[in-house]
C-alpha cells in the first residue's frame, strides 16, 4: 500500500527533466538526498528553503528507501 507521504512526490514532463520533484516545485528529490548525504540536518535543510516542509524530507527519505527495495537476480 503506497504511503500517503509519498503524494507530496510529483513527476511533471517538461519540470526538471522529468525528474521526481517535492510537490511539483522546482526542487528534485535528488538534490535533497545529496544535500543530506553532505551531512546537512533537517534543520539546515529547512532554513535554506523555506517552502519545504518536515513531511516533505520524510517523503524524500521514505521514496528513495523504496526505489532501492527490489528483487536482485544473480547469474548462477
């Protein structure tokens, strides 16, 4: 069952490269998972863009922890 949470992920052609984006603005979820892998705190992430909300890095976190969940098949 998909996350309520994952609504604020939005796909648009034409917006960013086609690329997932938090609520259709012009802020990948990339370029917030890379801002965390800097080591950048909610807190720090927040302040730097104002127009995003708590809901929308759990969202983040939560669609990158699903895109990775996937049945590996290896060569025998």
């Amino acid at each position: 069952m998909a996350s309520e949470r994952l609504s604020r992920i939005t796909i648009e052609p034409g917006k960013c490269g086609g690329q997932p984006c938090i609520r259709g603005q012009r802020i990948r979820v990339t370029d917030v998972l890379e801002l965390m892998s800097a080591g950048a705190s909610f807190d720090e992430i927040l302040e730097d863009y104002p127009f995003l909300e708590r809901e929308d890095l759990l969202a983040v976190l939560e669609y990158a922890a699903r895109q990775t969940d996937h049945i590996v098949l290896r060569a025998s």
